[in-house]
C-alpha cells in the first residue's frame, strides 16, 4: 500500500492540463496530443469480463452518437492488456450485439493510471476505480468524477455535464443546480457596486442582485 | 499496429489513408473528412505509416512515399 500511494503522487485537478500520455490502445498507440481539438472523455474501469464494467461499456456506447454530436471523443482505460480488452470487446458483441467504438488504453505499466490518479489504494491497489476526466479542446481538465468499484456511472450526468460546459464556454454563463439544456442559465455574478445595480435594469430574472438566470 | 497487419499489408483504414495521400490529401484534417474516420485515428494511423517509411511527413502535412505508392497500386 505504501508503495502505491508513494507513485500515486499528483492528483491532477480541474483547471490543469491533462497530463500528456502515448499509450497502447485497441485502436493503436494514441498519444493524448491525437485528441486535440476535440472534446475528450477519458475513463477508467477496474477490469474486463467484470459485470459492472460491462454494463457501463454498454451505456457508454448508447450515448456514444450523442457525444459525436457535441465534437466529443470516448476513451477508456484499464490496466489490462490490449489482448484482454479485444477479447471481452469482441464477446460483449456476441453476448449483446453491442458493438464498441471506442479506444480503450491497455495501462498494464499503470502509467496513465498513475498520472490520471486513477488507483485509490483505499478501494482497491491494483485496479483503477471508475474516474472520468472530461478534457477540453485546449486538452484542459474541466471535470473530473470518481466512482467506487461498486457503482456504475450514470451517463445522463456526464452528458448533462458536456453540454453545461460547452454552454458555460459558448455563452460566459455558468449553469444553476439540475440544469439541462433550455433551462434558464445563471449571468455571472458583478464584480462592483455599479454592475450589481445595472445588471437589475437589464432585464433579467433576479432572485437579488447576486442571483439572476437568463433565456438563452 | 493498427494500420499496418502483422503480414505489413495496410488495414482497412491504412489503405484508406493512403489512397487519400495518394489523391494529393495531405493534412490529417483533409484526410479524415474524405476517409471519414475519426481525426485522432488519423493522426495515429498517419505517425504510423510514417514511421514504416510508408508515408513522409513535412511539418502538420503527409505525402506517399515510393514504399507507400508501391502498397496500393
């Protein structure tokens, strides 16, 4: 344990650069730098042939066209080998006729595992738990989720997510508690006396002068 | 190797970005909207046939080298 938590070392944290990686993956060596430009969700799972993982893996895929909508690219992680991740692939096809579209990085050497923070030696030393980094055009970490082994994300968040960020990025607004797309969005918060007392002439729906939403 | 076989044929998507270098295609950008695959495929695959001396590159862009024209005549 103590080994583990020595290499684990920097937690990246929203607001920094994802850190930069080439990695072997079910679609070949893919450097990070090979996302730049788009959206990237990398995500981590603790193994294949595992029941959760799997049910993830499925869920991943059905919002995967969603994702393409929004110019954003999936890329999942384990640290097992390549030669595992084709053959639990290629059998969730044949048990499910899910098709999977996305990379998964084959981690065996637990480097982009280690970088990303994806080993909690707490919950388990040797697998990831399930992280999800959502990155950003500028390959900025926007979001980072962490969830135990034993439950499986929920893949109306992360798209929730995607597009309050590409709102937020689109419009300079943030977005309040519970928002989805249409939804009123909430105009920053004024820097001085004399923008907090013009914002109220401007039409917007104000709780007080701290709390106003706008129609997009 | 994802667009070179073991054997040293091209994959699929190989051969696919390389008639694109071969059609005068040069940035990964060009090639992955005639080939449509997925730009950081490209960018991968393009470093790949690069380094198997099948395509040559020149700053961001690609071109076929005669090892490369050579695999899809």
């Amino acid at each position: 344990m103590e080994e583990v938590k020595e290499q684990i070392g920097h937690m990246p944290r929203i607001g920094e650069p994802a850190p930069a990686f080439e990695a072997v993956t079910t679609h070949g060596v893919l450097k990070l730098e090979d996302f730049k430009g788009s959206w990237l969700i990398l995500f981590s799972h603790p193994a294949d042939f595992t029941p959760v993982c799997t049910t993830e893996f499925i869920a991943f895929t059905e919002i995967h066209p969603e994702l393409q909508k929004r110019g954003v690219e999936l890329l999942g992680l384990s640290v097992d080998s390549v030669s595992s991740h084709i053959a639990w692939v290629r059998n969730v096809e044949e048990k499910t006729g899910v098709k999977i579209p996305f990379p998964i990085i084959a981690d065996l050497s637990k480097e982009v595992s280690l970088d990303y923070g994806m080993i909690h030696p707490g919950q388990s030393k040797t697998e990831t738990v399930r992280c999800v980094f959502i990155i950003d055009p500028n390959q900025i970490i926007r979001t980072i989720l962490y969830y135990p082994l034993t439950t499986g994300r929920n893949m109306d968040e992360i798209l929730r997510i995607v597009d309050a960020l590409q709102t937020t990025d689109k419009n300079a607004v943030a977005t309040p508690a519970n928002w989805r797309p249409g939804d009123m969005v909430v105009v920053p918060p004024p820097n001085t006396q004399e923008m907090a007392e013009e914002r109220l002439k401007q039409g917007y729906e104000c709780t007080d002068w701290y709390l106003c939403k706008k129609k997009l | 190797m994802a667009c070179i076989s073991p054997d040293g044929k091209p994959t699929e998507s190989g051969s696919k970005m390389l008639r694109a270098l071969q059609a005068g295609l040069g940035s990964p950008e060009e090639i992955a909207k005639d080939t449509g695959l997925p730009l950081f495929r490209v960018r991968s695959g393009l470093r790949e046939l690069a380094e198997a001396g099948l395509a040559k590159q020149r700053d961001d862009r690609y071109g076929l080298s005669e090892e490369g024209a050579k695999l899809i005549k």
